[in-house]
C-alpha cells in the first residue's frame, strides 16, 4: 500500500472518530497486528532482535525508576 493511501487512511478513520465522540458515540479502539520483520525489511531478524533486546532493557530501567 502506497504511503498517501495509507496516511489518507489514517486520516480519515481518524475524522471519523471524531465525528463519532462529538455526538456522543462509543468508539472503540482498533488494533492492527504488525509483523516486525516485514515491516522493517531491511535489517535482519538478528539486529531486529538486538534492538528489541535494547529496547525493552531501557524502558525496564525507565519503568523501575519511576
């Protein structure tokens, strides 16, 4: 999908979401399963997994320092 298509998307779920609270609808929260490795094609599972690895080390620290 074309980045514009995707944005124009996002954008338009978005006013409809809007559009929704301001009339006092119920909105619920939509979740989109991203596969990391796909998504990310240009590094490979290995550094994928070591960023991750980072990734939750620092906000653990964060999360513990709070």
């Amino acid at each position: 999908m074309p980045a514009d298509e995707e944005l124009s998307g996002v954008l338009s779920r978005r006013q409809a979401i809007n559009e929704a609270l301001d009339e006092g609808k119920d909105v619920r929260p939509k979740f989109k399963v991203v596969n990391v490795y796909t998504e990310f094609s240009e590094f490979t599972r290995k550094q994928i997994k070591e960023y991750e690895k980072t990734f939750n080390s620092v906000l653990f620290r964060r999360w513990r320092v709070s």
